[in-house]
C-alpha cells in the first residue's frame, strides 16, 4: 500500500493517516469540554485530507517550495456532505490562514472567501477514501430553542471548533517534530492551589471581629469563600475600595472551580499596573510555575526564532494556548481573542471553556464594544459552562445587556453596609476655577494629588508649581522611572513631607498611594471615584477631613472622548446627588449607556453574525478595542538598558532581554515615532525586531517629565494607555 506522508524531520517520517487521526484525538478531547467531542474528531479527521494529493506529495518528498492548496479539500468535502458539516468548513479552510469570510456567490476561485474557495479546482486527493472514513456527528451545536440569538451563538462555536482543530493541529504536529519534547510544564491541579490558599488565609479566618477593616475584609473574603458551592452562573463582587476584592475574588473563583470540577480561574483586567500587581500576589499564594500573565502581544511580534530561558519558553509555550491553571490577561487580549480570526489569537479559545472568568475593574469593560463584549459573556455562560465575576468598587449598570432569565448573584454581604463603613472621603465640587486659583489651592496643601485630563494640563500646572517636594507623573515616563518617582513619593507621604503630585489618570488604579487631600478635574464618576481611593486610603482620618475636590479648568475644552462622561457627571452634581454613593454611580452609568446606545456597538459587530453568511475575517481585523498601535520607544539611559543593547546588537535579541527591556520603554503613536525619527531623534533597536526603537537624543528625556514629545508642531498626541504596544497588549 502507498505511504501518503504528512510531515518529515530528518529520517523520520510522519504519515497523513498518523496525523489526521493524532489531531482528531486531540481536537475531540478539547472540544468534549465543549460536550462536542464527535465534532472536534472529525474536523481533526478531514483538516488535511488535501494532502493526500500526488502534487502534495511531490512536494514534501522533493522538500519543494511549491504551493499546493490542501487547506480547500477538507472544506469541500464538508459542503459537499451538507447540513451541519458546512459550518466544520469555516474551520478547515482557515486552520493556517485564520477563519475566512463566507463572501457572496459571485466570489471568483481566487477569492480567500468560502464561496470563492468552494469554485477551487484542486488537484485529486480522492485517496484520502481509503483510510479515512467520514464520521457522523451525534450532536447539535446548542440548543436552537434556548438560544437569544442563533446566529451569534453558531459564530461563537465555530469559533470555539476551530480553537480545538488549530490548538490540535500545533500540538501534534510539535509532537513529531520535538519527538515529545515539547518543553511545556503542566502547572498543579485546582485542588492543590485551593490549598494553598486556604492555608494562607487560614490565620484572617479565625477573626471574628465586624466593626474594624480587617474584620469587614475577613467578613467578605468568608462570604467568597462560601459562596463558591452556588451553581455556575453570573456573579457580581461589588467591594469598596480597601475592601480586599482581590484575596476575595481568588478565593471565590477557585473554591467554584474545584466544586464543579472546572479547568482555570482567568483574571480580565484593563490595566498592565494592575495585572502586573496582581499576578505577583497569586505567584507568591499559589506559585510561579501556576500563573500566566500574558499581556505582552508577542503574536504580532515580527522577530522569529528569539531564544528564551526553559522557564521563559514553558511560559511562553502556555501563553499560546492558555495551557495555565491562573491566567492574568487584558481585556485587549481576551475579547480580541474571542472576536479574532487568526489561527494565533484563536488558538486559546477552547481553554476559556468551563473556567471561573473575573472581569476585574469591570466598569472599564470598553464603552464602545460594550454590547458585543456582554453578549459574548453571556454566551460563555450559557453554552460553555462558564462562571463570571463582574467584579468592581463602581458597579456599572450592565443589568440590561443580560437577558431578563439571567440572574446576577452578588458575592459582597451586606454591600451597602459595606460601602458605608469604607466611606473615607468626603466629595466637594469647587465649580469652574481658573489655572491660578486651582494653583493657589494647590500650592496651600501640603499632602495632595491633582488629576487632571490631559498630559499637557499636566506639564503647565507641574511647571507653575515645580520645587521641594513637587512631583510629575506621566505615561511618558518609562515604567522603572515611574516605579522610582512614585517609591520617592510614597517615602516622603510617609514621613510626613510636603508632597504634591500633578498627574493624568494613570494614578487612579494600581497605585498605593495616600493623600490628605486629592483634587479630580471633572470627569467620569467612575474615574472620579477611582481618584478618590488614593486620598486616606488607610482611613486614618474621618471622612470629613479628607476632601476629594472636583473642578472644571476655566478656558479649557472637554475631549470629545470625554464629552459625554463629563456632561453627565455635572449633571449629577448640579441635580445635588452624592457622587460616591452606589446609587449615583448606577445612574451615572444607566445615563451614559442610554446616550451612547448606538455607539456601544459602534462597529456593528453583532449585526455582522447574521443569515449564517459569516465575516469572521473583516469583524477580526474590526474588533479593536484599541485603535491605534503604539510603538515602543527604548530609553537606555540605565546601566542595564545600556548594557542590554550592547548584547542584543552583538548576539541578538532573546525573549528575556524584551522582558528585560519593557521596563525601559515608552509606547507613542505612529505620529509621533514619525515625528522623532524624522528628527533624527530615534532608530531601531535590531531592524528584524520591528516595532522596538531606540531614543538616540537623550536630551528629550528628562527626569522631571519623562520624553518630551514637543518636536516641531507642538505637543504630540499621547496614548494614556498602552496596551497598544509590543509589551502591554
């Protein structure tokens, strides 16, 4: 009989009957966490069957160049067959180039679309019927009748299947070439880690106290920990600031877990400060070998073949599929993944599957992908046995994006309660000031923080007030220099010195810092409320004398991506309601959704998924949460930053040496990096490392401000966030 080979290392040899049945096991053993198992085998069993071609196989035996098309054949034998296996098609067309678009029936066979791939005539691969038998599928995707919106729901396990079909197809196909030496390393079990834990809580547990933070943070972590045994579903932990929800929420997630036997607890955070903070608390609970943060956007990285340490490369191998028991991501990450077309991006998503999913700081849930991010929650709960927290200290109104039958279990007790004891500040708005009586205030405190909206607000009102004492904190600075500047701040709070800091909105999460007073230009309540958690943040002091004072800057424009927050925070404000109450934050939230209705679903995302025609290609390249890329600027103005680009250019560039450097980088835009090169100002690190440059003039950095980017045309535009870049997606 004919040996069709699939793969060749050296001597050996895989053939495409090992390979086809090899995937199929696997692809079947993923998708039966989604109860699809006959689903996954047979997309397995029918990927490659293009291979059985004699042009395929010319190609592999001469180690040929030639481009023969084996990724159609499966697809048109699923069509062929009809009814449900036509969905399988999206998949196997798309296992290396990423899920197509169905396109129209006018697509021509050169067309990527599957109606254009449908019109390929490829060459005879009919041998595949000698060893390959065509499975029948037991079961239906979901259940027709219970599903909102049927067409959603089939995208979603589409994507799902071709999740467990690429992660498959990887897998074995590293298998035969490393010859099982894949270098990955499997973290502990659930159970272990919910161990751990218990242990490490066990002394706050036995505390019976209720009218002390301790005991009101022992109160709600108990309350977690117990509620952990209440059937899969959605959950909310409203907890005040200082309140303990990170403990708490870790508690509650993995105590779920192992009672309902599932896979991972999956963090969801906005913020990199925040998910580097909290990832280094579950690593020293739970373990290094246990946590994954994956916020670094290596899929787009270009530079190929980068060495990397065994620990850096076993995590590196889990970013890949998500293959962790605790994973600490963004919201860049997780719904880009989910809505993406990319065999890269996709890959992890069958791992999301019977996991407890936190939505930390879920009032950053992306305003303008809102109703597609909430409808994809709700689908995870619905068909892939999926628990979610929305976790947060200003509860946004999402109640109206889940369906009516959806019920939402709180996890904080007793939680208006709670966030009356945690009441530590005080709300006065101060109305519309100018910049000189805004800097006569300042300049009377001697322990304040100013936040203000715009970086350039930020620089003349430092520069006005600048001496002992006075400090600047910008994205402009690169992460070490932050982390000194804001250890030198925290130093002279706690001794007691005069200390001042103007800043943007970097500030008002991740940051453990502790004011007497601290002064917000207006802005969303949430990020109000969010400032106001670094004013008497130990609760030393009564609430009374520690003033949060919001103001309006005299002259200056609200940014139209603030607009409609602003408005409706004053709005609040004008009709007298208390800003931090729970209350005035659900309405500040109910009025901001009800105005941007339209726009919370901007790109038409959920329209697209309709009449079964799917454009999982163009929603890929659509769904951005973050619209512009931002590229890395490295500040080697340190000994190891120096140090670092001296190996890098006489040796190359490891995965290490970029973790290593991302604590010298500044993100920027396009305009920018195009502003500074054309100046002369930058160059790149390695020309094969692409989005990774270097600031030549070291002139422009400086540590009062961080990199000046006042080239030529003025202030350049700067992104507050930079998920953006090669480091922080």
């Amino acid at each position: 009989m004919e040996r069709y080979l699939g793969h060749t290392c050296g001597d050996r040899v895989q053939t495409v009957k090992e390979h086809l049945e090899g995937t199929a096991v696997l692809s079947g053993e993923f998708a039966s966490r989604l109860g699809k198992r006959d689903w996954g085998y047979c997309c397995g069993l029918l990927h490659d069957i293009g291979k059985y071609s004699a042009a395929f196989q010319k190609k592999i035996t001469e180690n040929s160049d030639r481009r023969v098309d084996h990724s159609s054949a499966g697809m048109q034998v699923c069509f062929e067959k009809g009814g449900m296996y036509g969905f399988m098609g999206y998949c196997i067309a798309g296992h290396h180039a990423g899920l197509p678009n169905y396109g129209a029936p006018t697509d021509d066979a050169g067309s990527s679309s599957l109606c254009g791939r449908r019109k390929r005539k490829l060459e005879d691969y009919q041998a595949y019927r000698n060893e390959i038998k065509i499975p029948e599928l037991a079961s239906v995707p979901f259940d027709v009748k219970k599903a909102h919106d049927p067409d959603f729901s089939m995208s979603v396990f589409i994507r799902m299947l071709y999740s467990c079909l690429v992660d498959a197809d990887f897998l074995d196909t590293e298998t035969f070439m490393k010859e099982g030496k894949t270098g990955r390393i499997p973290g502990d079990s659930l159970e272990v880690l919910l161990e751990r834990l218990e242990t490490y809580i066990s002394d706050w547990l036995e505390s019976n106290e209720e009218e002390t933070v301790n005991g009101r943070r022992t109160e709600i972590l108990r309350h977690c920990l117990e509620s952990g045994s209440i059937d899969r579903g959605l959950f909310r932990l409203t907890v005040p600031t200082g309140g303990g929800k990170t403990i708490s929420s870790l508690a509650f997630a993995l105590r779920h877990a192992v009672k309902h036997g599932m896979d991972r607890v999956i963090y969801v955070i906005p913020y990199t400060s925040i998910i580097e903070q909290n990832a280094a608390v579950f690593r020293e609970i739970l373990g290094d070998s246990n946590v994954l943060e994956h916020h670094s956007n290596m899929d787009d990285f270009t530079a190929e073949g980068l060495e990397e340490t065994e620990e850096l490369k076993a995590m590196h191998l889990a970013a890949e599929n998500w293959d962790k028991p605790v994973i600490v991501t963004t919201n860049v990450q997780f719904f880009e993944s989910l809505y993406g077309s990319r065999s890269s991006r996709c890959r992890k998503l069958h791992n999301i599957a019977n996991s407890v999913i936190i939505f930390d700081e879920a009032q950053m849930l992306p305003t303008d992908y809102l109703k597609p991010c909430t409808a994809m929650i709700e689908e995870l709960i619905a068909n892939y046995r999926v628990s979610a927290v929305l976790c947060t200290a200003t509860q946004p109104a999402l109640r109206p994006f889940f369906p009516k039958e959806r019920h939402i279990t709180e996890l904080c007790p007793r939680m208006e309660e709670q966030f009356r004891f945690f009441k530590r500040t005080t709300f006065c708005d101060l109305g519309t000031v100018s910049k000189s009586q805004l800097e006569e205030h300042l300049s009377a405190e001697r322990k304040a923080l100013c936040i203000v909206n715009t970086r350039r607000q930020a620089q003349e009102l430092y520069k006005e007030l600048k001496g002992e004492g006075v400090y600047h904190l910008s994205t402009s600075m690169y992460p070490s220099h932050r982390r000194r500047v804001l250890e030198e701040i925290k130093t002279r709070l706690d001794d007691g010195r005069k200390c001042l800091v103007v800043s943007t909105s970097l500030v008002e999460a991740g940051v453990d810092l502790d004011f007497d007073t601290v002064y917000r230009e207006l802005a969303g309540v949430d990020s109000m409320i969010q400032a106001a958690g670094r004013c008497n943040r130990e609760g030393k002091r009564g609430a009374r004398e520690s003033r949060v004072f919001t103001f309006s800057l005299e002259g200056e424009k609200t940014s139209p991506g603030q607009a409609q927050q602003t408005s409706i925070a004053k709005s609040l404000l004008e009709e007298g309601m208390e800003i931090s109450a729970t209350g005035s934050v659900e309405e500040y939230f109910r009025r901001l959704y009800h105005v941007r209705d339209e726009s919370l679903d901007k790109k038409k995302i959920l329209e697209a998924f309709k009449n079964k025609s799917y454009p999982f290609a163009t929603v890929g390249k659509e769904f951005r949460l973050i619209e512009e890329e931002s590229i890395s600027v490295l500040v080697a103005r340190e000994e190891e930053a120096e140090e670092l680009v001296r190996q890098i250019r006489v040796r190359g560039c490891t995965r290490e040496d970029l973790r290593r450097l991302q604590q010298y980088c500044v993100p920027v835009g396009k305009t920018v990096l195009e502003k500074l090169s054309g100046a002369g100002m930058v160059r790149p690190v390695l020309e094969e490392l692409g989005n990774l440059y270097e600031l030549t003039a070291k002139e422009r950095y400086t540590d009062e401000m961080g990199l000046d980017l006042e080239i030529e045309t003025g202030i350049a535009s700067f992104f507050r966030r930079s998920e953006g870049s090669i480091f922080t997606e």
